[in-house]
C-alpha cells in the first residue's frame, strides 16, 4: 500500500493476522476472493485465497508464478494492482486493490449498453493500459467484461491474472465462451499483441450493442462466425458511424491489418467522446 506519504511501503511480509476477512466477492475452482481490511491502516483490500493443492492438483504453480511476478511488476491506472501476497500450510493469499464499484459486467447487464461517451472512455483506458502491458512485453490480457472492474470513481480496472476463478455473477458461456478470441487463437495459430486489438474490437461492439459481435447458439457456431468475420450491425440501438467504422477496422482477420492502439487513441470516435480523465460521469 502507499503510506500517507504516497511512496511505497517497504516490502513487509504480510499474514493472515494482518486482515480482518469481510464477505465473499467470489468463488471458483482454485479458490475465493474477499473484501478484507488491514487492521493497522484500516486499508481496504481485495484477498484472493487459491488453495495449494488445488494448484499441485493443476500443475500450474508456475503459471501463477509467472502471473504474479507480471501483476506485481504492472503499475497503471487501469490495471488493478497486486501490492503482494502470502501464504499458509494449505493456501496462497494475494492481497489485491479493491474496486469498489464492481464487475463492468454488471453495470453493462443492468444498463444492457453503454453510451457512446462511456464506451469509449472506457475502451480509451484499456488502449492506454494495453498499450502499458505491450511496452512491457505483456500481452494478451484475458479483457472480457466478467475481468473488467471499476473503482470507487468509475474508472476501469483490468483485474485478471489470466487466473480463471469463477463468480456467481458470471456468465454460464464464461467457461470456455470463445466470444473474445482473435481468429488466429480460434485456428491455434501463433498469436501476437494484434490479439488485443482485436479484442478491443469486440468489446467495442459489447458496449455499444450490449452483446458480442459473433455470439452464437453454439461454440461451433460462433467458431464460424469469428474465422469468417461475420460482422453485422443491429439498427438498435443507433450508433456513429465512426464508432462503426472503428470496430471494423479492429475486427480484422489479418492481424497486421488491425487499428495500432496509437491509431486506436487517435481514432475521431476516441477523441470526440472519450473523456481523458478515465472518469465519465
Ligand atoms: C470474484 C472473483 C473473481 C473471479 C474471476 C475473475 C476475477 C477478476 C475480475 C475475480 N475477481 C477478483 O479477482 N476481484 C478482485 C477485486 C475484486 C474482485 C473487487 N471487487 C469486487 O469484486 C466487487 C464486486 C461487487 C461490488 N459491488 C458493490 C456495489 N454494488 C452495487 C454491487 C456489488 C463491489 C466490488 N476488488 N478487487
């Protein structure tokens, strides 16, 4: 945590005795994640709780390793930080930021679609942070709305660890929805950055027509639908034809042909409505 001073604490070690545990936020295969605050500093934090032996089960101790080292390393406004972590005998504890304002999905459920404004504020922060993640050789963030949170203001976290722990509140297609994946992933072709800026295209569209671009009955169904691009356009609810214009520009099968994220943040939709501080209210 950052200290009154604003500068970070000393690296401490941290343990169970430190937090007093509040409710669940969520739960899945490798564990729970709950509200819980320090006892000194009385800071609100997000504990997220994976059992070892569900890990040794797994075999993906190195997975989350490598996952945390990342999370840790990644500072940026709209990544949800990862201060550090602990263990017990049975459990790995990692002490996470909380966003107050919950799942992005959640408010996308309630409101079915987003504005214009807020779709593209927040699609504004997920270029800036994706393009953070990129400088720092991290790609593929797992950005589908059950990982996006929002903070107490409204502001956009990317809160996954490619770490796939299921909530109540999460879709049933979740597990395995292929929804969110580049056309070079579907195939199990060598994948690259361009996967994120495909994505962004399909979150794009979510936001703005309150369903992914390629949903479909079935898996199989969709497959088809991402490998041919069958991009269609419902006449509600009514959007830009900019907006339009940048979602297909992203939803574009040959993944050197995709919007940069520079030309993203440049894009006439981004900067007309897009509101910089991350915030719209
Ligand atoms: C939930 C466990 C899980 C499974 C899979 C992936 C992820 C990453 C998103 C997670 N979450 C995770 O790691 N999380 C890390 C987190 C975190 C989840 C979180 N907050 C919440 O989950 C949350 C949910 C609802 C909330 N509401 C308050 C306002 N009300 C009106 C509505 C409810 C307020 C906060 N803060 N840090």
């Amino acid at each position: 945590m950052e200290t009154q001073k604003g500068q970070e604490s000393p690296k401490r070690e941290w343990s169970l005795r430190d937090f007093e545990i509040g409710k669940p936020l969520g739960k899945g295969k490798f564990g729970r994640v709950y509200v819980a605050r320090e006892a000194k500093s009385k800071y609100i934090v997000a504990l997220k709780v994976i059992f070892k032996e569900q890990i040794e089960k797994y075999k993906i101790q190195h997975q989350l390793r490598r996952e945390m080292e990342i999370q840790t390393s990644l500072r940026h406004p709209n990544i949800l930080r990862l201060y550090g972590w602990f263990h017990d005998d049975e459990r790995i504890f990692l002490i996470l930021e909380y966003a107050h304002g919950g799942e992005l999905y959640g408010l996308l459920r309630k409101t079915n679609y987003l504005s214009e404004k807020q779709a593209a504020t927040y699609i504004l922060s997920l270029t800036q942070a994706l393009a953070y993640c990129h400088e720092k050789n991290v790609i593929h963030r797992d950005i589908k709305p059950e990982n996006l949170l929002l903070d107490h203001e409204g502001r956009l976290k990317i809160a996954d660890f490619g770490w796939s722990v299921q909530s109540r509140s999460k879709r049933q297609t979740m597990c395995g929805t292929l929804d969110y994946l580049a056309p070079e992933m579907v195939e199990n072709r060598p994948h690259d950055y361009a996967v994120d800026n495909w994505t962004l295209g399909i979150l794009c569209y979510e936001f703005l027509y309150g369903i992914p671009p390629f949903e479909a009955e079935s898996q199989t169904d969709t497959f088809k639908r991402i490998i041919k691009v069958d991009l269609s356009f419902p006449s509600e609810p009514q959007t830009s034809a900019e907006a339009k214009h940048l979602i297909t520009r992203l939803l574009v099968k040959d993944s050197s042909k995709r919007l940069s994220l520079q030309r993203i943040m440049e894009h006439p939709w981004i900067v007309k409505n897009a509101d910089p501080s991350g915030i719209c209210k």
